[in-house]
C-alpha cells in the first residue's frame, strides 16, 4: 500500500536554530501535502497545504515566514522551522494526497518530534 | 464549519470490559467523510476506518465495531473484550472528501487496566 515517509522521526535541537522536516510518498504522486502539529495531549490542527509547484496556503494564525513549507516535486514536500524557539516544541505530521482528488485517500507519515531547549 | 467532539477526554476500563468511545460532528456538507485513528504512544496515526456519509452501515471489524447515526450526527466507536494493546488515543476527524483536509476532534485517552 501507499506508504509516506517522514524524517527525522525526531530531533532536539538549541533555540535559534532552523530545522527542516521532510514528507516523501514513495510510491505515489502527492499532489497535495497537509502539514498538521500537535502539542502535548492535543490534538492535531492543521497548519498548511501544500500544492505541488504551488505557494502553501497557512491556517489562520500560522506564520508563513516562521514555517517554510516547499513542495517542489510530486514526491517530496519540506517544513523548515526557522529560529526555532521552545514554543515550537511539538509532534508534527504529513499527509500527501495522490492524483484523483476528491476521492483518492491521504496517507499520514509517522511524524516528527521537535524538540527545542 | 466542520466540528468534531469527543467529550470523553480520558477512559480507564478493565481488560475484557466493552468500551466506546463516543464522536459527533457538525458540518453542513451533504457529502462527507469519517474517520477513526488509534494513535500509540509512539506517536504515529494507525488508520482504523473511513465511513462516507452515504453509507450507515454499521461496520464490524474483529473486537471493533462503529454505529454511524446521521440523525444524530455521531459516529460512536466500540471496542469488545478491550485489551492492553488497545491502550492509545483514539481521535475521529472529518473532512469533505478522503483527500481534504481533516478535522479531528480532541482526542479519547483509552487506557486498559490489566
């Protein structure tokens, strides 16, 4: 079956720095990937859509110059955390969509735990 | 606005005792989708179902059984003779089409006692 790879699966890292997360489909053309974060016994709310060759659409309140989302290829979409600060600390995951929308279902990663001191 | 509820933030049975996890939603798409995910403590989302608004057939599945009610807008989940490994977070979310983006509700915390 469709399979989504996210990596690092999880990464502690000093404030300040960036951080990039990567969401591959291996193997299926992810036209669209949604980036989702959760804090700490929260749930999960959706931070941004991603369009292949496309500028990501952000939710409300999400800083699109803090979280850069890049979604250059059919394959791979990036979320780079800038001047990560421990606010930023949270589980953050992927899901791609295939070819076929409205109907073709989406396939989570496994998730990234970011971790900042 | 698409809305998902979970009331039950925390649950604690015994093993073997039956448990459900209650979900109900709020949209006003006649055309919608629903979902249930276990998720671990490891943190990865583990697909349980996906039950399109047109379809109210009750679905089991091993020790796992969901009642769709439209008129109610629930979509309640049952676990049977509950074990162990069924310990996680369960969330149901929502979303307009299985490639949309998804709604989750906030989460049941299911831990069964040995």
């Amino acid at each position: 079956g469709a399979v989504v790879s996210q990596h690092p699966s999880w990464v502690i890292c000093k404030s300040g720095t960036s951080v990039k997360i990567e969401c591959r489909s291996l193997d299926f053309q992810a036209t669209t990937m949604f980036w989702y974060r959760q804090f700490p016994k929260q749930s999960l709310m959706l931070m941004a859509t991603s369009n292949e060759g496309s500028k990501a659409t952000y939710e409300q309140g999400v800083e699109k110059d803090k979280f850069l989302i890049n979604h250059a290829s059919l394959t791979l979409s990036t979320l780079t955390v800038t001047s990560a600060h421990p606010e930023d600390s949270s589980f953050y995951i992927c899901s791609a969509r295939g070819r076929g929308f409205p109907n073709q279902p989406q396939h989570f990663g496994d998730g990234t735990r970011l971790s900042i001191l | 606005a698409q809305k998902v509820t979970q009331a039950q933030t925390e649950i604690s049975v015994v093993e073997k005792e039956d448990v459900t996890l209650d979900c109900v939603y709020e949209t006003r798409d006649t055309t919608y989708y629903l979902f249930w995910y276990k998720q671990p403590p490891s943190g990865e989302l583990v697909f349980l179902i996906r039950r399109n608004s047109f379809d109210e057939q009750n679905e089991i599945s091993g020790r796992y059984s969901w009642n769709f009610q439209k008129s109610t807008s629930s979509f309640n989940f049952t676990i049977t003779a509950s074990q162990v490994v069924d310990s996680a977070v369960y969330f149901c979310a929502l979303s307009e089409g299985p490639g949309n983006q998804f709604y989750f509700g906030t989460g049941t915390s299911l831990t069964v006692i040995p």
